[in-house]
C-alpha cells in the first residue's frame, strides 16, 4: 500500500491484495485446476478538519474483481439433493463496497 499526506489535512492511500492461485481443500494429490489466483484494490480519503477530526471515504475492491478464497470439496446431496453433482464448493471473496465516516481522536 501506499499513503500520500498532504500539508493541508488531505490524505489519500490505495493498497493492493493479491494471492496465486491454490488448490480445493480435499485434493492433496493436487490433481485439480486450482482456484485462480487474485487482485483487490482497496482505497481511502481523509481529511482533517481539526486535529481530533476528520473525515473520510474508504472503497474496497474498486474494481469489483469475482474472487473465491477458498475451495473444498465436499458431498452435499444430503442437503441440496441428487441433482447437485459438483463436489467442489467456494468462498466468495467481498464484493464491492464503500463506507463514510468520522474519525475522532481523544
């Protein structure tokens, strides 16, 4: 990550996560494609309006990647029946999102 601070109260950072791809939990002879690999761009503004005061505006993954975390596999028939044939399940990495917000510092 990186974090410009101005003179003047304004700061503003980006920061990078990226992970290389990996393989389902369950394949240990890693005989499967792996879950591919990712990058997520996350950033934040802030401003000081006095020294115990500021605002600011966080963005995570601004450029909406689709990511998964994580893989297993797994049998869940018993819960999403027959017809459900894939053994491979993933966590879905955080999608978008963006927050406001006041900082106070005592």
């Amino acid at each position: 990550g990186v974090t410009y601070v101005a003179p003047f109260g304004l700061s503003a950072g980006v920061n990078v996560v990226a992970d290389s791809g990996q393989y389902f939990r369950g394949d240990e002879a890693n005989l499967l494609p792996q879950i591919p690999g990712y990058v997520v761009v996350n950033a934040r503004v802030a401003y000081e309006i006095v020294r115990q005061v500021s605002v600011f505006a966080l963005a995570d993954n601004i450029f909406n990647e689709k990511y998964s975390t994580f893989g297993v596999l797994g049998d869940a028939t018993d819960v999403l029946g027959a017809s459900f044939d894939s053994p491979r399940f993933l966590g879905p990495g955080a999608p978008r999102a963006g927050w406001v917000g006041l900082d106070l510092r005592y």
